[in-house]
C-alpha cells in the first residue's frame, strides 16, 4: 500500500546516540529500569515511574508558557527534550540533560536504528510547483554522530500549507495547551519514523491528513485525507499508528505492512470530539480522550486581550483491539482541555489544564483595569493550572498524581 520498498532496511533497535551524561547528584537509583514516564514538572524535566511520581529531576529548566516536545529513543535508553532554542539529551540513569549543538526545530524524530535525526525546517518555507501558491518546509536528515552543529541534507519538502497562514493569539490557557503541542483545532505537525524508508506524518492545514514521505525518493504524498491533525499517535514500537477520522472511525494502520482496520465506535451520546490518543504497552488497547464541549464561561463585555473561554468535560475511553468494545473508564467536568496523554501497564496518565475561570470572573468583577495587555505580571495570579491526571485502568478511579505538569510521555519499555 505505500510501496514495494516499505519493507526496507529493518534496523536493530541499536544505540542512538553516544552522550557522555553526567551522573546525577544524589540519584536514587542505579539503574533506569524503574523510570516509565518523562514530563515537565514544576518547569524542569523529570523522570517518574508507573505511578507517576517523580524520581529526579533532569533538566532544563523552563519559564512559564515554553514550550517543549518530550520522546524517547525507540531503545528506550535516551530521552530528547526539543525546544525552540535548540535539542538536549538524558538517560534513565539521569543526569543534567546536555544541550546538543545545533537548532532542529520541535518537529522531529529519530529513525528506528537510532543513527540517524529528521527534522522540519520551519524557518525556510518553499513554494510548492502547481499547488496555487502553497508552501512546504524542507525535510533535513543528519546522522546523530554528525549533531556537531551541521546542517542536515536536504531530503525534501513535507506538507502543504498556506504562506503567511495567522495565528491566533494564543493567552493564558490556550497557551498552556499549545506548548504541549497542539491547539484546539489546527495543530503543528507530527513526525514519525517506523521501519524501512518511509517517515509519516500528520499535517495541518489547508489540507489535514496522514503524510507519507519516502526518504530515498523525496517524495510526498497524502495518503490519507480523513486523519485530522492532532490526536493520531503511534504505538511504543513504532509499528502502529493510530488515529481518528473523519468519517468517525478510529482507523489502525499497520506500518510494516500497510494494512488498515477500521473500529466504528458506537455509543450513546455519540464519541465527542477526539483529543488524545494513546497506545496500551502490549498494544491490544488504544486509550481515547474525547472532549465534550460545555457553555462557555461568560464575559459581561470584551476583553481587552484575546481571551479563549471555552470549557469542556473530557470522558476517557478503553477500546479493545482484539474485540472492538469500548468501555468508558473516567470523566472530569470543567477542564479547558487535555494535551497529551500516556500509558503504563496500570494507568493512563493526561496532562488537564484548567478553564480560564479565575481570570474572566475578575473581569467580570472589574478587578483587571481596561487597556491591561495579556502580558502584565498583574495577571499571573490568574494563570490557570495543570494537572497530571491519573487514570486505573482496571477500577476507573481517578485522580491528580501530580500539579504543575505537562508534556507526559511513556518510555516505550514492554
């Protein structure tokens, strides 16, 4: 389905990358083996394990509202933390996290064999022959042994956008939520490598789908028109990807061999609109977080800066891959919405930020003077929260592991 070479150069899931790491301070442990899960906490990295709580902290550090992307190496060994100001690196042993030379952009991945890094070049944007005017960003390859600050060569163009295409001006919850790596609607890339020469990725607009780039070609293709961007996610190994649809399917592909299953779910009051997505460890369930949207908070007039007041109740959802049932499992009311999300063997972990509640009822109130901007330090009093909502698989209660978290993502450990 996607090319007589998808099968090509299945690699060991060997080293990544040869970091001297230094030893943490005080580490707790002496092995990695307990470290599931990677977030930031507390606006620094940490290391936690199945239970969501914290072992050490790693670095770097974050101010309030940057962003990151958190994955791990498909080794399990080595953790990437992918910021705007450039890419750092730990292990499960811990250890300050060493910034790597280079700028490679937060829309990137590692290949399985971990030799070599792909990344979006988003500051250099190409018009793209025949498309009426829309634009693609160039596609870089480097070997990790290479990351001594080289530009990667140019494998080609992912994507089709539109030039110049606005943003929103992003505040207070909405911005806790897009550091995590999407929006509540268009959503920023996704890139992923699995086995063989093809790279996939979920793209934006004006046209959302799943992409698939060959790497020994250059060529891209939109394979399939009704992944929306955002929710898809692939599976710990890498040989899954799974995504909603819009034709309201949640549709499995198989990346070793291109074969595809549909699930239609079917459930009173419909699925809501999809999340989050994540993958069971043994990949015989995918989790869904589907949103549900409530009245918006209401502000008596305008605010003097862009202000986002929708409000939602997030239902989490079990589906079973060997059977095709679906069991709700949790719900919470009253939540702006949920970033990202993770699996371990006995829980789902996702990231929940809270409604700007607070800040429209001191607007409401007159406590914030007009003209104030969103960026006045008087305002961060009414910045919203993040929790790290925690989710039994097997009893359904639920509840905040942790506050001051996001970017939750699981070490794809068996």
């Amino acid at each position: 389905m996607f090319g007589a070479h998808w099968m090509r150069g299945i690699g060991l899931l060997g080293l990544v990358i040869l970091l001297a790491l230094p030893a943490a301070a005080g580490a707790q442990r002496d092995s990695g083996e307990e470290v599931a899960l990677a977030y930031v906490w507390n606006d620094t990295v940490a290391l936690a394990d199945a239970e969501g709580q914290p072992l050490q902290t790693t670095g770097p550090s974050f101010s309030y509202g940057q962003g990151a992307r958190l994955f791990w190496t498909a080794n399990a060994r080595t953790l990437y933390i992918a910021r705007d100001d450039g890419l750092y690196a730990t292990g499960t042993l811990g250890g300050a996290a060493a910034k790597l030379p280079g700028f490679y952009s937060r829309t990137l991945t590692i290949s399985q064999d971990g030799e070599l890094l792909y990344y979006l070049e988003t500051v250099s944007p190409q018009e793209v022959e025949n498309t009426n005017g829309l634009v693609a960003f160039p596609l870089r390859e480097l070997p990790i042994q290479q990351m001594d600050g080289t530009t990667g060569r140019l494998a080609g163009y992912l994507g089709r956008y539109e030039p110049q295409a606005s943003r929103a001006d992003l505040t207070f919850a909405a911005a806790l939520y897009v550091r995590d790596g999407g929006l509540l609607g268009p959503a920023r890339p996704n890139l992923w490598a699995s086995y063989g020469p093809n790279l996939f990725a979920t793209c934006c607009f004006p046209n959302p789908g799943l992409g698939v780039f060959n790497v020994g070609t250059g060529d891209f293709t939109i394979y399939d028109e009704t992944f929306p961007p955002g929710a898809a996610a692939i599976n710990l190994t890498r040989t899954y990807l799974a995504g909603p649809t819009t034709t309201g399917a949640i549709r499995v592909y198989d990346l070793i061999t291109g074969g595809q299953r549909d699930y239609v779910i079917e459930i009173a009051g419909g699925l809501g609109m999809i999340e989050r997505l994540a993958w069971s460890p043994d990949d015989t369930s995918i989790y869904i977080l589907s949103r549900y949207e409530e009245e918006p908070l209401v502000l008596n007039q305008p605010p003097p800066f862009a202000l986002d007041t929708r409000i939602a109740t997030i239902r989490l959802y079990r589906l079973n891959l060997v059977n095709g049932l679906i069991r709700e499992l949790a719900w919470r009311p009253d939540v702006y919405g949920a970033s990202s999300m993770a699996a371990t063997d006995r829980y789902v972990f996702a990231v929940v930020v809270d409604p700007n509640t607070k800040l429209v009822e001191a607007l409401n109130s007159g406590q914030i003077p007009p003209g104030t901007t969103s960026a006045d330090p008087a305002l961060n009093a009414y910045w919203p929260s993040t929790h790290l909502w925690r989710v039994d698989v097997m009893t359904g209660v639920a509840d905040d592991a942790l506050d001051n978290v996001w970017g939750v993502t699981a070490r794809p450990v068996r």
